[in-house]
C-alpha cells in the first residue's frame, strides 16, 4: 500500500495515500470539528458536500484554508488544525451561520444533543456580530416528524441518508441562495411525499431541523384523567437503549427500572409488547407454514415469499414504491397494533369496562410507530387501538419532568397477563430476530418435533443483506434478511422480477433494525453501539425460560378462552389487516403540478 508522510499539528505521521486531512488527524486523536460531514463505514457512505468549511485547516505554503474533509494528505505537507487563522475563520462561519438560526436553544428538544451548540460552545462563542436575516419557512408535521427548515444549516445529511441508504427518495435540496432548503418534491408537506416515516434523517440531522413528533402532553394529560384506565406497553429495543440517556453505557439493559419509572409517572398497567410479539409470531407463523404449504402442493396462486409486516416505516415503503407487492406482505398486524386490540377486547372485557375507558401508550423506539398508531383501520368506530406512541427519547423526557431519579429505581417486572413473554418476543428488537422467532414455532408446529437447537445463528448479524436455508426436518425453508429500505430495496426488486430464491423475508427499515430506530438515543450511524444493544436483547433472550412463542402460558389461555385458533375468524378480525396503494396518489399529483 501506498502511504504518505506528512506534519499534523507538529507531530509527524503516515497514512494511506488518498487518506483525507480528517481522517489522518482523528487516527492521530486530534478532533476537527465538523457539521455537514457525516461517515457510516459499516453502511459504506459518507455525506461530503464540503459546504459547512468548519473543518479548514490551514497548510503551509498555501495562501487559502482547506476543508479538510475534501483535502487529501501529501507527501511533505505541513498542517495546522488549530492556528489562529484557522480558529478566527471557524468562529466566523459558525457566528454567520448562528446569524440566521433560531435562538431557541431553551425550548428545542435537541437542546444538549445539538452538534450546531456543542460547536459553538467549543469555540467559545458568546455573541454574535452579524445580524442575517431570519427564514421564514412554515413548519411541516406530519404524524411523525416535524421538518423545520428554518433551523436548516443545508449539511444534506438527511439526503444522503434519504436517497443513499434508505433509497426513499423523499427529500432533495431545493432553492438557491438565502431560500435553498431540503424539501420534498414540489415541496409537499412530507405526509403527502414519499416519505416512509423511518425517521432516519432525524437520527442523523445535527441541528433539530427534522425532529420526531412531540406527543408528551397527550400521554401527561391521559395520566391527569381519573375517569381514564391507562395501559403502557413497551417495545424490546426500548429496555437495550432508553439507559443511555441516564448515563448508562450502550445496550445496557434496564427492563426492570424502565417498568418502576412508568409505575411511577402513574400508568395503571404496565405491559410489554413482547407479549404481542410472540401472539405476532402464532399469527404470521401460522401465515407462513399455510402458504409454504399452498406452495409446495403447485399452488400458484400463493404469494411468495411471505415478507414479514411488523415494521411500518417497511409496509409503508412498499405502499408507496411496490404496491404490486402487497399481497406479499404477512396480513398480521405489527406487534404494536395487535396488542392494542387485544387491550381494548380482551383485557376490557376482563375488566369489565367499555374500550373508550382505556387509554394505550406505546413506547417504541421507532417514529413510524406514529403513523401506524394513526391509520383509521386500527381503530373500531373511530377509538383507535393504540390512542399515543411516544418514542424512547420521549420516554426519557417524561422521566426527567416527572423529577424521576432513574438510577435509584428498584427494578419491577410487568403486570400480567398480557406482560409475560418468551426469549422469542425479546429479539424481535433486532435484525433478524423476527424471523429467527418465527423459525423456532414454525419448525415444531410444522415437524411436530421439537427444534434441536434454538439459536439459529445463521440468521444473525448486521451485514445489510443475509440469507439462510433452514432445514425444517427434510424441508429446505430459504430466509433472506434484510436491513435498512436501501438493503430492502435489492431484495424487493428480485421478488418483483421473479428471481426471488426464499420462502420468506424479514425486512426492517432502520439500520440494525429497531435497536436503530430513528426515535432511539442518537447513535449517529455508529454500528458499534447497535452491536451491544442487539447484544443485549440475545443476553435477555437467553435469560428466559420460556424462549418459543408457542410456549407462553399466557397466549395459549388467549387463544384457548378468547382467540380461537391462529389466523381462525376472530384471530383473523382483530390481529389482521389490509394495506393501500399509496403511489397513484402521489403520481396523480406530480402529474397534476408538471400539466401546471
């Protein structure tokens, strides 16, 4: 390999040669600091337009600073991170950049999280000499996210993330000079674009720009009614991720301080989701061997593979960009949705009380979570099942109003029955996991054996796309896995050419899946912290006694007292569901504006 020798900051080193200033100065442990520059190397992009210029240095012999995000190493070259040149130029593109930024650090929910004031305060600025004039772009909220424009500093990581990785193609830069921003296509509200609600450009915005949807005080005045029965129900990425907001280090398990912080904000009940997962896993287990079963008898007019539905920022991509898929999509509800109707049927009927009296809280790691808690096909006569989903910052916030010391809690277990839940239930926090969950009851209910081993390692990691042939006792079952829309995106197109090779596929949007959900503490694209929090949820999963869905006592007396069989007409009913079209709607109108 080719390397270069050159002087950073009077210390000499050698690096690859096409390595940037940047880069050599962070392997050296000299921070530049850096706003529209943004790497993911284990998602193999980066986000360059070398527009921010607070990463210059000044290199001797050159009469103009340099980005050295864009500037790659030479042989010789002389380079100065920190000189007063450099510092006195950092200062003056921050303080024109803060000229025209809302000053609204008090009330901004990224206030501490903000990469926009944590520079600032690292070079020491306490006024502002430039007086620009303010933007005065209308806020945009959609059921999910907020998109402020005027909060917009045009690093175009949200794009990048957007277009690149996620490939939904939602937003673009539009406008030049004072007007330019990153809208959506003819700058429609972002409920009416192509956005999915993954919410990955908030997870990678530095300046609150793009924010998840603030419902806090729905969930506060919910708590208030003493005439309301109000239920939390809590998803497995949250109990890996919501510490790190209290000080803990990532993946760090907090299940049991997680339940006594919800006790004591005042929820009369507080469940886990993962109860819904393995009902989920009964649902679209029993979906799955059906159509595998239709197929291998020559049936052709099952729809194959099966591709799981439990991620909406997923079912929602393939609303909108492969609607001729649908039908391939699990019918059953995601483990959110199944379990408000189980809430608001069963479990009223076991307290004797009307749906309208109970009040669901989801807490998900997830902002898609909002939109799907909001389609009119999850609510009877117009009560939705789940009322409110906050995501787990959200969480951490009402935590912190509330005056809760969070690491002094005891820990708690969840109330019954509809808490209880099998290892199987945990993993569904991570990529692979739902699918992994589904193997372990397919197979025995499939063989009627029981399952030699239950780890199926083979259908783990984070590599973006995986696959693995499971053999269900003589019966080759072919799984693809994938992660992140822009992974999901491949294996799509195969099933819509009809190259696909598997029987079923996982899908989920974020990266890593749930453990990397846009409403999670901020990870900013960095795997290692997805690693420990997908570790986490497999440590809890070995933890459990029970560890098959089909195993849980609580879900057999459901099925048993209330349900009937899996997918059988009332299961059907209340666990199932339809999907929607949603491009002709969007074509219909980027026709009617390019006729305008």
């Amino acid at each position: 390999m080719e390397t270069v020798k050159l002087i950073i900051d009077r210390k000499p080193v050698e690096v690859p040669k096409g390595t940037t200033i940047l880069d050599a100065a962070k392997g050296m442990g000299i921070r530049i600091p850096t706003l529209c520059y943004m790497k993911l190397e284990d998602l193999h992009y980066e986000n360059n337009p070398g527009a921010c210029r607070i990463c210059v240095v000044e290199i001797e012999g050159r009469r103009n600073l340099a980005p050295s995000c864009k500037t790659e190493c030479m042989e010789g070259m002389v380079v100065q991170t920190h000189s007063p040149r450099v510092m006195n130029a950092r200062k003056t593109v921050m303080e024109l950049i803060l000229s025209n930024h809302p000053a609204e650090c008090l009330t901004c929910s990224s206030n501490g999280h903000c990469e926009l004031q944590a520079i600032a305060h690292d070079l020491g600025i306490r006024e502002i000499r430039y007086k620009g004039e303010m933007s005065t772009f209308q806020i945009d909220r959609s059921p999910s996210i907020v998109r402020n424009m005027n909060k917009c500093i045009m690093c175009r990581r949200c794009e990048t993330m957007c277009n690149n990785i996620q490939t939904v193609g939602a937003l673009t830069a539009v406008n030049r000079g004072f007007n330019a921003a990153v809208s959506t296509a003819f700058e429609r509200d972002i409920a009416g674009s192509t956005c999915s609600y993954c919410g990955q450009c908030v997870s990678v915005c530095p300046v609150n720009a793009l924010s998840g949807r603030n419902t806090q005080q729905p969930v506060l005045d919910a708590l208030a009614d003493p005439d309301k029965i109000v239920i939390a129900q809590t998803a497995p990425a949250v109990r890996t991720a919501l510490g790190r907001d209290f000080g803990y280090e990532p993946g760090t398990l907090v299940t049991g301080k997680m339940v006594s912080a919800l006790r004591r904000l005042g929820f009369d009940y507080v469940f886990d989701t993962d109860f819904a997962a393995d009902l989920t896993i009964m649902e679209e287990g029993t979906e799955l061997l059906q159509r595998i079963g239709k197929y291998l008898k020559g049936d052709q007019e099952v729809k194959m593979p099966l591709m799981t539905s439990c991620c909406p920022g997923w079912v929602s991509f393939v609303e909108q960009h492969f609607p001729e898929l649908l039908d391939n999509l699990s019918t059953a509800k995601s483990p959110q949705q199944m379990f408000g109707a189980i809430a608001k049927s069963y479990f009223a009927e076991k307290l004797g009380v009307d749906r309208k009296r109970i009040v669901v809280v989801s807490i998900m790691p997830c902002l898609a979570k909002k939109y799907e808690a909001s389609r009119p096909e999850f609510a009877v006569d117009g009560n939705p099942d789940v009322d409110i989903s906050i995501y787990t910052r959200e969480l951490a916030r009402l935590i912190r109003y509330a005056n809760i010391n969070f690491a002094e809690l005891p820990d708690s277990d969840f109330d019954r029955p509809l808490g209880e839940s099998t290892g199987a239930g945990v993993i569904f926090g991570t990529t692979g996991g739902v699918i992994e969950a589904a193997c372990r009851t397919a197979y025995e209910l499939y063989t009627k054996k029981t399952l030699p081993k239950i780890d199926f390692e083979e259908l783990r990691g984070l590599e973006g796309i995986r696959s693995a042939t499971i053999d269900f006792d003589g019966t080759p079952i072919k799984i693809g896995i994938a992660h992140g829309l822009g992974n999901a995106r491949r294996l799509v197109e195969e099933v819509k050419n009809g190259m696909s090779p598997y029987h079923a596929i996982e899908v989920m949007a974020c990266p890593g899946g749930c453990i990397g959900g846009g409403g999670q503490p901020f990870h900013r694209g960095r795997m290692e912290v997805l690693r420990k929090r997908a570790a986490a949820l497999y440590q809890e999963d070995r933890s459990k006694t029970l560890r098959k869905s089909h195993e849980n006592p609580y879900i057999q007396a459901l099925y048993a007292d209330y349900l009937g069989e899996p997918c059988g007409p009332r299961a059907h009913k209340l666990l199932h569901t339809h999907y929607f079209d949603r491009k002709e709607a969007i074509n219909m109108f980027t026709q009617e504006n390019q006729e305008g």
